[in-house]
C-alpha cells in the first residue's frame, strides 16, 4: 500500500508547482486481507497533514492518492488498484467501520458490505 499527498504549493524562488509527498503507514502491507487491515498514517510533527483542518483543505488544490498491489489467491496474478480523495472526500472526525463480527462460534467473519461505511472516531 502506497499513500501520496499531492498539493499545489509556491516554492520558495515564487515557483507554482504541485509537490508529492509519500505518507508514512503504520503498516503498509498485510499477509491477507480476508482479516481486515485499516491503513493508517500518524499525524504527528513530520507529516504534511499536521494542522489540517477541514476549514484550511476546502477549495485546496491538493489529492490523497491511494494505491495497493496484491497477489490474487486463485490466480497468482498480481492486481492492481487505485483511488484518489479530494478535499470535499475527506472526513474529519470520522473513521471508516468496524468490517469484522462475531459468528455464533466465536470466529469472526470480514463483512465486505460495510466496506465504505464511515462512524465517528473516537479518540
């Protein structure tokens, strides 16, 4: 999993230019996907997202690019796949559902419904 922040800036010689940055993951891969895997990336004092807010991305021209390449199971083929957030997609305050349940066994099942399910976070 690769996550790229791309945002129109102003260097410092007064130059337009749109500037990548490389988001750092908690995890960026996973074995298997069948038991869930949330991407994360810390907001901390080296990531170009501190201080974002959802008042100073509207209207930015910026994208979060995300992009993942697996092994498909059955084939052996590699996938590919890939999709980009614009400001108005962001949700401040909000993370993406819980995917795993409880079977009546005690095991638990990856529920792809609530693949694009959004709960508020709490922190």
């Amino acid at each position: 999993m690769r996550v790229t922040l791309t945002r129109a800036e102003t260097s410092q010689e007064g130059l337009f230019l749109y500037k990548m940055y490389d988001l750092r993951l908690f995890r960026d891969r996973s074995p298997a996907l069948g038991r869930g895997w949330q991407v994360l990336h810390p907001i901390g004092p080296e990531s170009p997202l501190r201080g974002t807010t959802a008042e100073s991305v509207r209207g930015q021209d910026m994208e979060i690019t995300v992009s993942v390449t697996g092994i498909d199971g059955t084939s052996s083929q590699t996938l590919h796949g890939s999709h980009r957030y614009l400001p108005e997609d962001l949700r401040f305050g909000a993370r993406f559902a819980d995917m795993l349940s409880p079977k009546p066994d005690g095991r638990l099942q990856l529920d792809y419904s609530k693949l694009h399910e959004v709960t508020p976070a709490s922190y």
